[in-house]
C-alpha cells in the first residue's frame, strides 16, 4: 500500500533520539513483544528523519517479533501498526503492546502483537511502512494489497 499524498519530510535535529517506550504486558507473548522491541532503538540511532524513522520503526520492530516468536506454531504473524484496527477473533492475537514512538519533539503510537491462525487483521486507516508492517508466514497467512488487511 502506498500514502495518498507526498509531503516533505520533517527535518529533526541531528541531537535528537529515538525512543520507544512499552506498556505493561501479563503474558509470555506479550513479555517476548516487549523484550523484542527493547532493542530496536540502537539500530534506528542513524535516522534524524520523521518519515524514514517510522518506517525503519516499523519493519525492525516486526522483524524483531518475528525472530523472536515464542511459539511459532500458534503465532503465525506479527504486525505494528498506528491507525485504528480490529480483529476477527480477539482469542486468536497476543496481548497488544502500545509502544510509543519518538524523535525529538515528534511522536506517534503503535500497537503490535502476534496473529494466530483463524484471525483476521482489519486496517482502518492508512497503509505504507509509515502506519503498518506484518511479517508472516505465507502458508499460513494472505496479505490483502487492496484492503491492508491480513487473514491467517
């Protein structure tokens, strides 16, 4: 999916820094989301701009959660993403961890979590690397190009 409109990118001291920071989570899933996520930051230290820092955000996070899934078998996706959302099956997702996402002055949240098998993930909004990011296991799950949508 690509953004409807093109704007220019918001230019960010070189001084500031990237931050994420996690909400409190009960379950191994959602522990295995949080400490997969703590470590993204260093990696995205290079990045001074708004627009490429959170689509760097993006595909490091859910590449982290992907190499990091605890239970592969039962979790067959992971997806951050920061428009509004909803679930076929609320039983068939990890507990979701809202992560905050900073550069300097600027800010944005995600929510991230696993996808189980008979779940589908509706987007309802914006699609691009800026607001969404699966990574799944393509036997098990179909990514909609159209709609954003993922079914597993």
């Amino acid at each position: 999916m690509s953004d409807n409109h093109v704007k220019e990118p918001n230019r960010v001291s070189k001084r500031a820094i990237a931050s994420i920071i996690a909400g409190s989570v009960a379950s191994v899933a959602g522990e295995q989301l949080t400490l997969a996520l703590a470590g993204i930051v260093k990696k995205m230290l290079p990045l001074t701009e708004w627009e490429p820092a959170r689509e760097a955000f993006t595909q490091e996070a859910t590449m982290s959660l992907w190499n990091n899934n605890p239970d592969p078998a039962k979790w067959v996706a992971a997806v951050c993403y920061n428009q509004a959302w909803d679930v076929s099956n609320k039983s068939g997702i990890s507990d979701v961890v809202s992560m905050k996402f900073s550069l300097g002055a600027l800010n944005t949240d995600y929510d991230c979590m696993y996808i189980g098998k008979g779940t589908q993930f509706y987007t309802q909004g914006d699609g691009g690397f800026i607001n969404l990011r699966y990574q799944y296991d393509d036997k098990a799950c179909k990514y909609d190009p159209i709609t954003g949508d993922l079914s597993c």
